[in-house]
C-alpha cells in the first residue's frame, strides 16, 4: 500500500517504454516505489532503457510484454502485473499514437489504429485495472490524455476525439470507482515535445516529459482527480470549451 506520505510502493506502467512513462519511473523509484512492473512491445529499447534507470535507482524491476492493439494482451499484462506480485498501488496507462491527420482522412484504416490503440485499449486497460483495483480495496489508475481531447480540432480531430472519447471513459469509470477504496486520475498535458511530437513546432505553454512526470507526482501528493500540465491549461481548456464553433473553426491549423 501507499507509504505514510501517500506515495506508492508498487505501479504498473502500461506502455512502459514511453518518454513520460521512463520520467515518472525513475522519479518513483528515486523516492519509496520499491516494485516497478514496465509493460511493453517485446524487445523494446526504450522499454529496456526505462527497466534499466528504475533498477539504478533502487527498484525492483519486472517487464511484461504488451500489445496495445491486442485486447488479450491489454487483459493478459494487467493481471500478470497483479498475480505475479500483489496488490499494486498505482496503475499507469501511458501508451498512445499521435498518428497522422492527413493519412487517417486519406486511409481510414490509419485512423483505426489510432483509435485503437488511443480509446479501445484504454477501455480494455482500465476496465480489467479496476476490476482488480476494486478486489483488493485500494489503489490509483492514473491515465495520460491530453488537452486535446477538451475540443476536437479541426487539425488532427482523429487524434483530438480519441482523447475526448478516453476522457469521457475516465470520468464515468471514476464515478463508477466511488466508494471502492480506489481512484481515477486524468492527465491532461498540452504540447510534450519528444520523440512523438519531432519535427513539429511546439504550441504554446509546451512541457517535456519530466514537467509532465513531476506535475503527476504533485497531483499525486495533492489528491487531485484531474492533473492540467501546465496548469494554466486549466483555463484554457474551460476557453475553447466556450468559443463560439465559427470562431473555433478558424483556430491555426
């Protein structure tokens, strides 16, 4: 369980190898995460890479092999992660594809990954996550989305509804949590410059991967439901929900 300060002691990552993912891992186990269970494509560099700097920093480190277009997987690498060794006290989901708007309109097929892998293994992950969350009485399931998902953008509304569809999910999988001793938090960073986003100019109020890393464990601390990085994004997000759609519609591509 949780140590007196409220920090976890046991996570799973889904998507493991992520940049965000590797931040958060070795910032956890720098502190009192002493079992660190990284999920992710077999043979992984970066999923190796991320085992290899929790461990340096003092965990215990197991990786599991994860599929995020497979729905069996999804299933299979959650509850390994809690039968091979306990309760765990936070669950991460931080796998996701940016994809590309202009093939997703051209291919629909492209677009079916993103959906995939962004909404359907969410849903998969965090229904059989909170199955076994509520069984053992206590834990967080913690979930990366985006500020995207606030309003769909005509400019990648492929991407931008997965996170608004991811969004919806969470809230109602939160409410349905109440009262079991477990919890939902929802991440919503704006632009996160990194191997996803190379090549792009960054937007405004643009993070990285360890600002978003250290703004999860703030709201961790704090006990928030919903994590804005940066926090301004907060604003932002209750702005675009109120403009008026003409004005919306003309927003930079």
């Amino acid at each position: 369980m949780n140590d007196a300060l409220g920090r976890p002691q046991s996570v799973l990552v889904l998507g493991g190898g992520s940049e965000i993912a590797r931040a958060l891992t070795a910032r956890l186990a720098q502190t009192r995460t002493r079992r660190v269970v990284l999920a992710g494509r077999p043979g992984s560099v970066h999923l190796a890479d991320a085992a290899a700097e929790a461990a340096a920093a003092g965990a215990e480190v197991h990786t599991i092999d994860f599929d995020a277009t497979d729905p069996t997987s999804v299933v299979a690498a959650v509850d390994r992660a809690f039968d091979d060794g306990g309760d765990l006290d936070l669950v991460v989901i931080a796998f996701g594809v940016l994809g590309d708007q202009a093939a997703a309109e051209a291919d629909p097929l492209a677009a079916t990954e993103v959906t995939t892998v962004n909404y359907v293994a969410t849903v998969t992950a965090g229904l059989a996550a909170a199955r076994r969350l509520r069984a053992q009485g206590h834990g967080t399931l913690l979930a990366l989305s985006s500020i995207a998902g606030a309003r769909v953008r005509r400019a990648n509304f492929v991407y931008g509804s997965t996170k608004a569809g991811m969004d919806g999910f969470l809230e109602g999988l939160a409410d349905a949590m109440a009262g079991s001793g477990a919890r939902v938090v929802i991440v919503r960073p704006g632009f996160v410059t990194g191997r996803m986003t190379a090549g792009m100019d960054p937007a405004p109020f643009a993070t990285d991967a360890e600002g978003v890393a250290d703004a999860i464990l703030r709201g961790l601390a704090r006990g928030n439901d919903v994590v804005y990085v940066p926090p301004v994004l907060r604003w932002v997000w209750i702005a675009f929900r109120h403009l008026p759609r003409a004005a919306w519609r003309r927003m930079p591509r």
